[in-house]
DNA sequence: CTTGAAATTGAAATTCAGTTTCATCTGAGG
DNA sequence: CCTCAGATGAAACTGAATTTCAATTTCAAG
C-alpha cells in the first residue's frame, strides 16, 4: 500500500505537480479499497474523510493515478466504469448480471488462440476485452437467489 | 434485404405499431448500409433522402429494430456505439485502433474455454464480449501507413 | 521563515450521447 | 372519410464526464 503511495509522489515530483492533500486522500483510500470500485463509491469514501472534496478532483486524481499506471479503467457494459489497481498480471473478467459480483480469470490458451486469430487477419494486438457476462452461482433460478445489487439496475449483455 | 423489410413490418403489425414512412425508410437505409453504423452516420445518410426526419426517431427505430432482433447495438470501446444486422451467426471483433477498421471472427475453441472457465467459477454465461485492439495490416509501422479515421480521435485501449 | 509563480482546487458551466415530454400530426381500421 | 392510438420532432432533460475560472495552495528560491 505504501510502495504505490510513493511510486505515486514520485510520478508527480517528475512531472512537476503537486502533492496535496486532496490527492493523497483520494490515492490512499482507492488503494486500501476493494477491487472493482466505482467513481461514485470512491467519491463516497473520500467525503466521510474530508466533506469538502469534489467529485472533480477524483475524476483528474485518478486520470493521473492512470497515467502513473498505478490505476486501470475498465467499462463493464455501458455506462458501468469501474477502476482498479493497475501494475497487476493481465487478467479478464466474468460478471453476474444479477448481483454485479465480478470474478477475475486468465487463461493463457485464450490468450494464445487470440494471437492466433490476430495474425490470421494481419492484426497486432495491443489491448483486448474479454468479458464473459451471466449468472453466478447464487444467483442461479435453482439455487437460493441472491439479492439483485443495488447500482445494477441495468446491467450490460453486451454481444448475444 | 426484402425479408428483413417484411420481417420488421410483421413485427410492427403483431404489437401494434404503425408503419410509417420514418420508419421504413431508416429500417430500409440501416440494410443497406454496410456493418457497424453508428446512429450519427445512419441519421446522416437518412436525411439526405429525407432531411426533415428527427435524430430521435432514428434511436426510437434502432430500438425496435433490436426489440425485432433485426438489429445489435455495440459498445466497442467507451462512446463508441455501433449496430450492425441482428440474427447472425455469433461472432467477435478484431478493431484497428487507428483507422477504425473491424474485422469480425468466431473462434470455437475460445468459445468452448471459455465455457469451461464459467463453469470453473460456477457461473452461467449469458453473454459475451470478446474484442481484440490493434492495429490492422495497413496501419503497421513497417507498412505504408493507412489514413487515422475521421471519426477516431480517441478510439478504446481497454484492458491492458 | 517569506514570497510568488505555477499548479491545484471546487463550483458552476459545458459537453455529449441518449431519453423524455408534449403539442401536433398521421396511419389504418371501421 | 372519421377517429384515435400511436408516431413524430422540437425542445427540454439526464447523467457521466470535462472544461472554465477565480480563489487557494504548494514548494522552491531567496
Ligand atoms: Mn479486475
Ligand atoms: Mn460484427
Ligand atoms: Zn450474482
Ligand atoms: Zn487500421
């Protein structure tokens, strides 16, 4: 927790910015959070800390946090942009279009298969997106139901 | 193309609808036009045939044409919204990052992994998404270098 | 310390894609 | 033809994200 704190100063020394106050809280408590969190949430957690941050200065905190790659962007399905901790080993995701509990998963013969199609078609790879979308366990109509999540009115099923 | 015409006219019909010229000719215009429009460039191309027709309609059209399942809505990459031709056969996409250029593939064998990664994780897939960002053959370094598209200022890097 | 230029902040305004509202218009069944 | 549910399009609205700008803060130099 405290080697990305400073690998974040650092970023911001060599770009000449600033450090302040509002940017060690906003970074601090993104990396003491869960994984997958919301701008939203974020903000949430900030204003219990300090009430007098604004939303804006999240969203330029964590598009530097970004730019120092210490912070991933990702769109789950429209509309659902959530953030997590970059720096880490490549990973996709499947995610319960119930509950939004979202799972991470990597599989190198995927991977592989991907490449494969890329030079099929001429195509370098240099990113890709690979979410699997649908129910998670407890959210199957067999079992005991779990309780729809409270932001995911509408959540994404993106490709049929 | 006829088919899909008649197609969307039944379904109108079965709810309830009404056939209006709008409607017939932004159905009539989507056939014809190639894969992957966004609305701003099917709403272009209607208004030249008709230049008093309403940017809400065309959305209010695509609509139905998906509720017809004549049509998919994508989100390839953040504000990047695209529709292509409903009721084919499933597959992925492989976007230029540069010029725009989408090539579409289907893989069985990613198709059947990622099953088993699903089943691993106890979740039942719904949906999909499978995309795959680079740079197409013309857009290569080493290559003569394809025009950026007009409309890709910012096209998607996802995930890493 | 003190100072001041440059960077940062947050409120408010703005953008952008998409949706809703509503008065007016029109398709299609009788 | 009539009628009226459904359709249209202009304008207003929404929500996420960005820009603007005056006031504030950082930090390096003195
Ligand atoms: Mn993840
Ligand atoms: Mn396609
Ligand atoms: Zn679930
Ligand atoms: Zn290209």
């Amino acid at each position: 927790m405290s080697e990305k704190f400073i690998h974040f100063r650092k970023f911001l020394a060599e770009r000449g910015y600033k450090t302040t106050r509002q940017r060690d809280l906003i970074a601090r408590t993104l990396f003491q959070s869960g994984r997958h969190i919301s701008v939203e949430e974020l903000y949430q957690h900030v204003r219990k800390q300090d009430p007098r941050i604004g939303l804006v200065t999240v969203y330029r905190t964590l598009k530097l946090l970004m730019e120092a790659g210490l912070v991933e962007e990702r769109h789950f399905g429209e509309g659902h942009t959530l953030y997590e901790e970059g720096l880490r080993e490549h990973h996709d995701h499947l995610i319960c279009t119930h509950c939004g509990k979202i799972v991470e998963f990597e599989n190198h013969i995927i991977e592989g298969l991907q490449e494969e199609v890329a030079k099929k078609y001429g195509f370098i790879i240099l990113s890709h997106k690979h979410e699997l979308y649908g129910l998670c366990e407890t959210c199957q109509p067999s079992t005991p139901q779990g309780r729809p999540h409270e932001n995911l009115t509408t959540l994404p099923v993106s490709s049929a």
